[in-house]
C-alpha cells in the first residue's frame, strides 16, 4: 500500500514538475514570449493560437505598440484565454524575419495549429483582445436572450446578429459562414423576444452600432455570406473617420479603396463645422468612399501632407485618392462644404475629374551640377529627349537607402558628365508625380534610352561599378570605374534590402514609421 502511496506522489511531482518547467521554458516580457529563431516552432506548436508580432527596437510605431501588446497579454491571460501573445525582435532573429518574408515594423500575424494569417485588427489592448478572442472562438456567440444581447451590444462598438428560426437553417449557415470571415462581433439567436427587441423577425441580420446610426437592418438575401460581409465591412467604419496610427489597419483592411481626406486642424476654429459638412456628404457614398479626416496638427501626419503637397498655408485641403488606380490624387477648389463634398464625390464617380499631378518649380540650375533635377515640369522636356539616355533616380527624402545611394549617384553623374548622348538625373517622388510612371518603392532607378519610348528598370546592384556597367551596356559607352572612384563614392558595407513600408498614405498600405 505504502508503495502505491508512494508511486502516486511521485507522478503527482513529476506532473507538478513538467508543469512548472512548461510555464518557465520560455522568457517573458510583460506577459508576452520572447521568441528566438531557435525557440519560434516549438513555441507555435505548444500553444493552440499564437498572435505573433514581427518587430524592430528602432521602430516608432513598434514602441507606440508595446505597452497596448502587453496589456493585451495580461488581459488575456487574467481571462483564461487560450491565446498567447508572442514578440520576435527581427533585428536579432534574421532566420525568422527571412522565413517570414518580414518587410515592414510592426508586421503581426496570428497562428492557429501553426497555420498563420495576417491580423487585421486595431493596435488597443482592447481591440487586440477583441480580435484575437473572435479568431480563437465560435464564429458567432450565442445569444440566449434580451440581456445577453444588451450585454454584448454594450460592450462593443459594432455587433452583427442574426435572428433564425433554426441554428441549421441556410440562412443560418450562411450568418455563420459570414462570421468566420469577419473580424467583427456577430451574434446569434433563436430567441423571437431577442429579434422583436430589434425591431426585426427571423429570418434576419441587424447591426447595433455605438455611432452613426445605431440599428441598421440587412436588406440582400440572407443566405448570401459574401453580400452579408459587403454589408458588414460598410457599416462597420463610421460615416466619418480620423486617420490614426490606432484606425490605420481598419482604413486601409477595408474594401473600399477610393478616400475623401479633409486636412484640418483638431482644434481649428470651424472643425465642427467641417466634420459635420463630410457626414452630410458621406451618406450617398457609403460603400464607395470613404471619408476620412487627417489632424494637421500632428506630427505623426506631416509626412502625409508632404506627400500629397500640402503646407500650412493651404489647409484646410481636401483631397481624393484612389488608393487601386496609382494612388491617383484630386484636389477641391473651393470652399469646403457639404454641398460641395457631395459634388467632388459625385464628379468623382462619374469620371469628369482632373487627375491632381503636384510638381516643384524647377529651379533655375536644375542643369549646373551632374546629376540633373528634374521636376514634374521639365521631366518630359530632359527624360523623353530621344537623343539621349537618361538614368533617373526617383528618390524620398526621407529614404534611409536614397541617402546612401546619393553619393554614389553624385559620382555616377561625375563619371558621365562628358558623355553627350547620357544623362544621369534625379526627380523627389514625394513632390513630383508623373501620369505614366508608378513609383512604388524608394529608390527606383529607371533608364530612358534614346530612340525608345519603353522605359527600363534598373534592378542591379547599387554599387558604382554596378550601375556604370549598365549605362554603358544601354548607351554603347566605355567609361571606366577606378579603386579610387569607389573610395570617393564612399561605398561601405550597406545592406540594401527593402526599405520597411508605411501605414499611412505615403504608401497605401504598410508598416513602419509614419
């Protein structure tokens, strides 16, 4: 007997023991595991669903998240939640921000039985939870009755229920399928009292929203999931919205890719005013457009309003841009008024708009130095001349690689100054746009040959040596690169990969710093 006792305590400890080095095998942070490319899998497979953040030390946006990643995390684990919130420094961990195709800070993605998908939702702890809870759960909550409803509406910006006769209807199914694609809340109930609440009977799908309009009722065909989540991504962003870092991943993860931004100041004297004008306007667009509104005054979006060329001494500004079709901008003359929204939008969607096409004055010694300036006015006359092969760096100012490159492209200038039929020449993307050239990436290196309307991408190497060889491949010229020569172009041990991309509307889409 006492032997049996004695079996029993030590499997007791063992199990103690294995429990207690399974809480311990890994560091944490605030909660949060810190991953290593040793680690990483072990740590996924363990652990039933994972949201992992892909981050740099140096990232603005990274630090911002921190704190709301780790409340997340505690959060979660006071709730008993099965989601563990995982942190890889891609700084340190190369193997994993290579095998995970790492191009932007901060990049999250969330595991499920060690199958990831990119996470969509906002940078709150709350909205962090929210997601990761909906992703981990049912599709759809049961909703047993009219308190449970109330509970659920309360405690959440924007609920999807849906009111059947049968859990197994196809109205049903289709509610539930709809569900499971979305980000957002949905809840389901057999409950007739729960539905006549919402004013609706089975079968039935309603939104019960904190903004705009608080009920809106489901018009399409409810065992339709895909119209049921076009009817969901329109109401779930509010008539009028603010573009912050928080509300980035909503603006750009929805399906509508056509924006009106108002530039104002939060605290200009007529921002009610304004505000007020774009929800009157943007009722007609729902779905189409979305209205969005850009606080000027902070620092977070001054590389937004150089993007689109604005300064102070414009705003308030309103702009379009058409975020699939080349990030194509339109400008409002004019004063800013509901009436006057509506008809920008309008003309908009019937096609009679002028494509807004920002350009520096060029300055009166674009030609003095090797490297020519180009603007969007002179880029015709200089980069089209079929006499000549133009290479043109199109650059940002901002750019960490544009940086590194501009002296090696100054001594790229140098050694074809003396070469008549090639120009070596450079143009701000930022402040220039060009109706037939998409710039996606900074720097792109692009050659205009003579004779030839086709432009050619370059996507060598960015040493001297590298980028002379092609100018001489492509204008049947024989200049030479010397020890001396890449000494003075101050080439060092750079590495050139991707530049991170941006969240904001410098890129479209993206990550990093905005």
């Amino acid at each position: 007997m006492m032997k049996a006792v004695v079996r029993v305590l030590a499997l007791a400890l063992a199990v103690v023991a294995v429990v207690a080095a399974s809480a311990s095998a890994y560091e944490e942070e605030d909660g949060v595991i810190v991953a290593t490319d040793s680690n990483f899998d072990d740590i996924i497979k363990e652990h039933e669903f994972a949201l992992v953040e892909f981050y740099a030390p140096w990232c603005g946006h990274c630090q911002a998240l921190a704190p709301e990643y780790a409340k997340a995390a505690q959060t979660l684990a006071e709730n008993d939640s099965p989601v563990k919130l995982v942190k890889v420094d891609c700084t340190e961990q190369e193997k994993l921000s290579e095998r995970y195709e790492i191009r932007g800070f901060p990049t999250l993605r969330f595991f499920r039985n060690t199958v990831d998908t990119d996470y969509t939702g906002g940078r709150t702890a709350d909205e962090i939870v929210s997601w990761v809870t909906k992703k981990s759960g049912p599709p759809a909550v049961d909703v047993e009755d009219v308190d449970a409803a109330k509970a659920l509406a309360e405690d959440n910006d924007i609920v999807i229920f849906g009111f059947f006769d049968s859990k197994t209807s196809d109205e049903a199914k289709a509610f539930i399928d709809a569900a499971g694609a979305s980000d957002n809340i949905f809840g389901i109930s057999t409950n007739a009292d729960v539905a006549k609440a919402y004013g609706v009977s089975a079968p039935a799908i309603v939104a019960a929203k904190q903004f705009d309009e608080p009920r809106v009722t489901y018009e399409g065909a409810p065992d339709d999931a895909e119209a049921i989540n076009d009817f969901v991504a329109t109401e779930s962003l509010p008539l009028v919205i603010e573009f912050t870092n928080e509300n980035a991943p909503k603006i750009f993860g929805g399906a509508v890719q056509v924006h009106l931004l108002t530039f104002v100041k939060n605290d200009h004297e007529n921002f009610e005013k304004i505000v007020d004008a774009m929800k009157a306007a943007a009722k007609d667009f729902r779905g189409d457009i979305l209205f969005v509104h850009i606080d000027s005054s902070r620092d977070d979006n001054m590389r937004i309003l150089e993007y689109f060329g604005l300064s102070e001494s414009d705003l308030p500004a309103v702009r379009i841009i058409d975020l699939a079709n080349n990030m194509a901008k339109y400008a409002l003359e004019g004063d800013i008024t509901a009436d006057s929204l509506h008809e920008f939008a309008s003309n908009f969607k019937k096609g009679s708009l002028k494509r807004h096409l920002m350009s520096e004055e060029t300055p009166d010694d674009w030609d003095a130095e090797p490297v020519k300036v180009l603007t969007g006015n002179n880029f015709a006359d200089v980069a089209l001349d079929s006499s000549k092969n133009v290479f043109v760096e199109f650059y940002a100012p901002w750019c960490g690689h544009c940086k590194q490159l501009a002296p090696i492209w100054d001594k790229l200038g140098e050694k074809f100054e003396g070469v008549d039929n090639v120009v070596i020449a450079k143009l701000d993307a930022t402040a220039n746009e060009l109706a037939d050239i998409v710039v996606e990436s900074f720097p792109t290196l692009k050659l205009f040959p003579a004779d030839s309307q086709e432009a050619v991408d370059y996507e060598g190497g960015r040493t001297l040596k590298e980028l002379v060889a092609f100018v001489n491949d492509n204008a049947a010229a024989s200049v030479e690169v010397t020890a001396e020569d890449e000494a003075a172009a101050g080439e060092g041990g750079y590495d050139y990969g991707e530049e991170p991309e941006y969240e904001d509307y410098t890129e479209g889409t993206g990550h990093d710093e905005l």
